[in-house]
C-alpha cells in the first residue's frame, strides 16, 4: 500500500509540474505576443494603406539615404529661382495616400518655393518601421542634408500635417537649419499615433494597455518631442501651428506662445471645427485657396523678414 501510495504522489506531483511548465509556457508566449503586436500591427497598417488607392505623385522622385541606414522615398517639386526649398511631409499613409499631397506641392511650387515631398519611415513606399513617432524626425533630418550636400547655401523650410507635423517640430527643434516650421494638426501627445493605431486595427480593450506599455518600453514608440517641448528649442525661428478645435493651442505655454507672437515669431491659424474623419486634407479640398494662401503668406514674410 505504501508503494502503491508514493507512485500515486509521484504521478500526482509531475503531473503538477507539466501543469506548471504548461502555464508558465503560456504566459511566455502571451508576453511575446504582446510585445511584438505593435509591430505587427505597425507593418498592417502600412500594407493596408499600400493596398489601398495610390494617388499619383507628378515629381522627379529621388531618394534619399537614411541617418540610421535604408533610404527613403521623396519627391521633388522644383520651381524657378526659389526662394527656399520646402520639406513637405504628409501625415499617415504616406504623400500617395491623399492627392491632396501633390497637390498642394504644387500649389507651393507656384509661389516660388521648391518642394521636397518626403515619405519618413513606414509610411508609403520608405522601410519599415519598428516604432511610431520616434524616428521620424531623423528622416527629415536627412532630407535636410540631401539639400545641403546638393547646394549649401539653400535655404530650407519645413511643413507637415499630422505625424509630419509632429516630425517637422521634432527636427527643427534639433537643427537650426530649418529655418521655419509650419505643422498643421500635429498631435499634442506622441503617444496620440499609437493609440490611433490600436484603435484602427480593433485591438480588443483587454489587450491595449499591455501593447500599449510594451510599445512604450522596448520598441521606442512615441519618442518624439511634443509641439509644447519642441516650440522652446526653435529659439528665433518662425512657426506657424494650426488645430481643428480653438482650446488645442491653449493646451501648450500660453505665456510662450504670446512672447513669440509678440516677437513676430509665432502665428497661428483660425481654428476649424473638428468633424468626424476630418483631416488637413479635407480641409485642403474644402477651402484649398484659403489654406494656401495661410501656408504661403507666412513662409514669404518670414524669409523676406529673417532671411531677406
């Protein structure tokens, strides 16, 4: 009976250690799948948006190398004798996902500026990305030393509408030769993307916190500076900020946006009424003459002012 006893608490006691080795598999593998679903769903959405309908881009393309490796996709939009040579950089999706992107290239072509559409990393036809609104920044960077390598002395600005305009901030706050900023609609928090992101691919409610974390802490999401950490470092450079509701802008230092507007250094434009699936792109097919005309008197008065 005693052996019949032992062999039955041995039986009993590996059974609890397969039970135990089976969940602490499981748990593994959950850890691993969370870890790696901001990626996975990251490379998604990028494929969807180049399965999706691809406006056409009526510019020399050229491409341009990386900072940390790879090259990225752009097109340039030249003009005759300009002013200045524009970054422009589309939100996500990439500058094919909207012709509104071509579009306004051109409308800026013809007002004396050159324009360099730059698709930044995982969006269109640039490499893929491992994280979201953390390396963009160094894409335009890079844009910006393919100008300087091809003439020294041109000058440069820079316009970006959503994640453009997060990246535009980003950079210019980094490197003085950005020598004006216009960001339409960037997001007040970097971490604003990603959330869009989970919320665009349905993760389910359970699991966006831990993504959300895992994003966060080993893939770099969301490392860009914010448009309130980013105005301070531009120093004496114009920018020119823009929100579809009145109380976004009063979410950054009131005090520092009326000492540079004071000081002819910040400008902002009239605030739209936020509607559902509204985008600067909307806003550029509803009222083009308008948001042209903003975009250009601005850009025209500070490089005839600062660099005139």
């Amino acid at each position: 009976m005693m052996r019949t006893g032992e062999a039955l608490g041995n039986r009993k006691g590996r059974a609890a250690r397969r039970a135990a080795w089976g969940l602490g598999l499981v748990a593994i593998l959950a850890i691993a799948l969370v870890v790696a679903l901001p990626v996975l769903l990251l490379r998604q959405a990028r494929d969807q948006a180049l399965e999706g309908a691809r406006a056409a881009m009526p510019f020399a393309s050229v491409t341009i190398p990386g900072r940390d490796g790879g090259t990225l996709n752009a097109w340039l939009a030249p003009t005759l004798e300009p002013w200045a040579v524009l970054i422009l950089v589309p939100g996500s999706g990439g500058a094919q996902a909207t012709a509104a992107t071509a579009a306004l290239a051109d409308d800026l072509s013809g007002r004396n500026y050159a324009v360099l559409v730059l698709d930044v990393r995982g969006q269109g036809g640039s490499p893929p990305a491992r994280a979201l609104a953390a390396g963009e920044g160094d894409d335009v960077l890079a844009a910006v030393d393919f100008l300087k390598a091809r003439s020294a002395g041109v000058r440069v600005g820079a316009v970006g509408f959503g994640l453009g305009g997060l990246a535009v901030l980003d950079a210019a706050a980094r490197d003085p030769r950005i020598e004006s900023v216009v960001a339409i609609d960037p997001p007040r928090d970097p971490l604003a993307p990603l959330d869009a992101l989970l919320q665009d691919q349905a993760l389910p409610d359970l699991l966006r916190a831990p993504v959300r974390a895992a994003a966060q802490a080993v893939w770099g999401f969301g490392t860009l500076a914010s448009p309130a950490e980013a105005l301070p470092r531009l120093e004496r450079r114009p920018v020119l900020l823009a929100w579809p509701a009145a109380d976004e802008a009063a979410q950054l230092d009131g005090r520092a946006l009326a000492a540079r507007a004071s000081a002819g250094l910040f400008q902002a434009l009239p605030p739209r009424r936020a509607e559902a699936g509204s985008g600067w792109d909307a806003d550029y097919r509803n009222d083009r003459t308008s948001l042209v005309e903003h975009i250009a008197n601005f850009l025209d008065d500070t490089f005839a002012i600062r660099f005139g």
